[in-house]
C-alpha cells in the first residue's frame, strides 16, 4: 500500500500527452524544456505520474518501490518485464556471482577490440544455433540492437517499410539513417505489398529494409511472416524482425513466433533484447552469413563505439538460453501460459476488457488518458503497480494498463491485481463523473 495522499486533481494534470512537447520552441535549448517540467510536475504532484517509479528489492511478484518523489508503496507487480521469472532464477544468480570472481564486472572494451569474452563467444554461438542461423553480433542493450541494425545497413539512398508500431528503437534508427521512410497500417501485409510495388517501380537500384516485430507490446499481436518474408524475396527487399517480447517465452520451445510459424533459419535478420525474458541488459542481430555480422561489427556503431556486454551479463544471458531450452524452460513457459489465461479470464470476469492474442503482455483498456491517470494515482494506495501507456506510444483516447506477467505470478496475485486494478477504475469512474457534472450539482454533491 502507499502512504502517499492527493488533494483535487486539476484539469491539466488529466490532459495533454508528452507530444504537445516534442518540438519546443526558442533558442535556449535549455530553458524549453520547462513547459514539459511544468506540466509533468503538475501530474506529478497530483499523484498521475506513474512513471520513473524504483523498485527496491527487484521484480518479484510482490515487491516495495517509490515514485520518483521517494513516496513509497508495495503491492502485487505486474509492471516488471521478467516473464519466466529468470531475474531471481538460483543458478542464474550463482553463474553470476562466480563469473564476477573469475573476470570481475566490467568488460573494459569494445567488441571489435578486446570487449569480447569467452562467455561472449558462447553466446553468441548459441543464439546463433537456438534461431537455426548463421552468426550472431551482441550489443549491450537491445535498444542498441535496434537502432544498430537499421543504421548499420541502410545508408540514405536505401529505403524502409515499417509496421507503423514498431519500437521507438526501430523508428529512430530508420530516421537516423534514410528520409526514404514508409509506414504500413499494423499487421497489414497488403498494404506492405503496395508500398513495395511503388518502391520498386521508381527504384530498382537501392536497398529496402522490411521492418516488423514478432510480438508487438501494445496490442499483443504478431505478423504473418511467412507472407512478409516472401513479399521481401519478391521485391528484392530485406526482412528485420524484432523478437524482443517473444523469443524464450513462447512456443512449444520457446523460438517464440517465428518458431510458431515455421520460419527458423528463414528469416533475413533477426533482432532481439535479452531484458524481458533472459534476465539482463543487452541485445543481439541473427544473420544468415558471416559477412554481414562483420560488416555490422564495424559500421553499426552501437557494437562499434560501445563497452561490450560484461562478462556476468553474457555469462547469465547464456545460462538463461540453457534453461529456456530445457523441460524446466518448457514448465516455466507453461506456468506463464497458465497466468497469461487466468488474467484474461478473471479480467473478463470482472467487466474489463483487453488487447490481442494471449501473451505474456495482457493490456487492460482504459480509455481516456483523464480516466487512465485517474486510476493510475488510485493504484499505489490499493497496492498494484501496473504500467500506464498512454498516447502517443498508444492512439489517443485508448490508454491501457499493460501487465505483465511472470511465471512465479499465484492464483492469488492475479486475483488481488484485478480486484484493486476494477476498483481503482470505479473510484476514478465516480471522480470523472463528479468533475464532468454541472457546477450547480457539484455543489450540491460537495
């Protein structure tokens, strides 16, 4: 529970989004960042800014954490990406703590000088094996992964096909390197056909990037790659897939969507993030040949330019893909499935209603941002952290609740997170009502 209280909330603390500040205006690069402290504070003091919050003992099931005023809470988590449950895994812990006394805790250089490891080395040979590929090339974080893929490949006569809610990591690294950019409806492979098609009619000369993800976050949903890696081959276009929230935690053996749809080892790219499912920082691109592992090695500057992964990261990170792809690996996906089906059942159960396919991703719709921040500032004091998003990382008017399930979750977790997450929402249903009412029947009601 939270010890923290809240007096009225006032309206610009319940509308705006983080956009109206992207492009600020004036010369002072630093004085415009004002507006946007101005309204976060405003939120913040109201007790609707959910973010930046800290945990204090790690993402277990139940846990402690404080928002960032230091105002402290505990409750059931369903707001930390550890969906196997691998953080607080006993023999990921003690790979760690021996690698430590072996190499200590820092790689001290980057992967194309001496920032490799013999853990690193094992690494990335087993990915490589685990997704039926060629080479793999490590990078400290998957947001690096992303963005180094996409950067290191495309130069700015090139193109890029996107799925319009690819990851920001995705997105940036399109920007950073071409204006040649196009955006495709989710999951629409057509209307990637047709973008292609029109590509191709002016342009036969220069690369496209075909770039999609396994499991997409907001809206727990997947693409048919089957049909976008052969519309790729048909245009002479290149597939990436980000496998970020998949790869580990679903299918039978935990090849995630790609493993679901058959396309092991036929995937052009594969792009990935260890931090959801493999219990640390860092990233990876699978490829189906050495030269371009290589060629990404030293022209993709986040594996160029970056300290390698530490030792104790690649040494867990390999220990994790060994019990993934063990039969304790396969119960632990299984204990996770299970969750997954409770939650949405009980959700339903309870009025509530929720986005795409199982996964280990189940986001709760809301609605308004104004009703969503209503029920994110009841949250800490009935005890749940769960994970506001809200637009623009989402459309306007669908904010949601995106939690987050792990394998250690109880029967009795899911069932206390959906009766605080319903009477946060019916608490912040009655506060909308009431400020929405005329000014004569506010009184009347005060």
């Amino acid at each position: 529970m939270s010890n923290a209280t809240y007096e009225y909330v006032p309206d610009a603390a319940l509308t705006g989004s983080m956009r109206d500040f992207r492009v600020p205006g004036g010369t002072d690069l630093l004085a415009r960042t004002e507006g946007f402290f101005r309204w976060q504070n405003t939120r913040r003091q109201s007790g609707v800014w959910p973010f930046s919050r800290a945990t204090q003992d790690g993402p277990r099931t139940i846990c402690q954490a404080q928002d960032d005023r230091g105002i402290g809470m505990r409750g059931v988590n369903f707001a930390s990406q550890d969906y196997l449950s691998m953080s607080s895994h006993p023999q990921i812990k003690a790979t760690a703590l021996e690698v430590i006394e072996q190499c200590g805790v820092h790689s001290a250089g980057s992967p194309a000088l001496v920032g490799n490891t013999s853990y690193s080395v094992a690494l990335e040979r087993k990915i490589a094996d685990f997704l039926k590929m060629e080479d793999v090339v490590l990078y400290p974080t998957g947001w690096a992964a992303g963005f180094g893929v996409i950067k290191g490949l495309v130069r700015s006569s090139d193109h890029i096909v996107m799925d319009m809610l690819s990851h920001a990591c995705l997105q940036e690294g399109a920007h950073a390197a071409t204006h040649n950019i196009y955006q495709f409806r989710p999951l629409d492979n057509d209307y990637c056909r047709r973008l292609l098609q029109k590509i191709r009619a002016k342009d036969t000369e220069n690369g496209i990037l075909v770039v999609t993800e396994g499991l997409f976050s907001m809206d727990s949903d997947t693409p048919n790659l089957v049909e976008l890696q052969e519309l790729c081959h048909e245009f002479n276009a290149t597939l990436v897939v980000d496998v970020a929230h998949d790869l580990g935690s679903l299918g039978e053996d935990g090849r995630g969507h790609i493993g679901i749809q058959n396309m092991l080892g036929k995937i052009d790219i594969v792009m990935g993030s260890f931090s959801k499912t493999f219990a640390s920082n860092g990233g990876f691109v699978a490829c189906k040949n050495r030269a371009v592992k290589e060629y990404l090695r030293f022209f993709s500057s986040p594996a160029t330019f970056s300290n390698a992964m530490s030792p104790m990261q690649a040494a867990c990170v390999l220990k994790a893909f060994e019990i993934i792809d063990s039969a304790e690996g396969k119960e632990r996906r299984q204990r996770m499935m299970n969750n997954v089906l409770m939650l949405r059942q009980t959700l339903r159960e309870a009025g509530m209603d929720y986005y795409g396919d199982p996964s280990s991703i189940v986001c709760v719709k809301m609605g308004t941002e104004g009703l969503a921040r209503l029920v994110s500032r009841r949250l800490p004091e009935l005890g749940l952290l769960a994970n506001l998003v809200e637009f623009p990382a989402v459309p306007k008017g669908a904010a949601r609740f995106r939690m987050q399930v792990m394998a250690n979750h109880t029967e009795a977790n899911i069932r206390d997170a959906v009766e605080r997450l319903k009477l946060a929402k019916q608490m912040a249903e009655t506060e909308m009502a009431e400020r929405d009412a005329p000014p004569m029947l506010q009184r009347a009601v005060a």
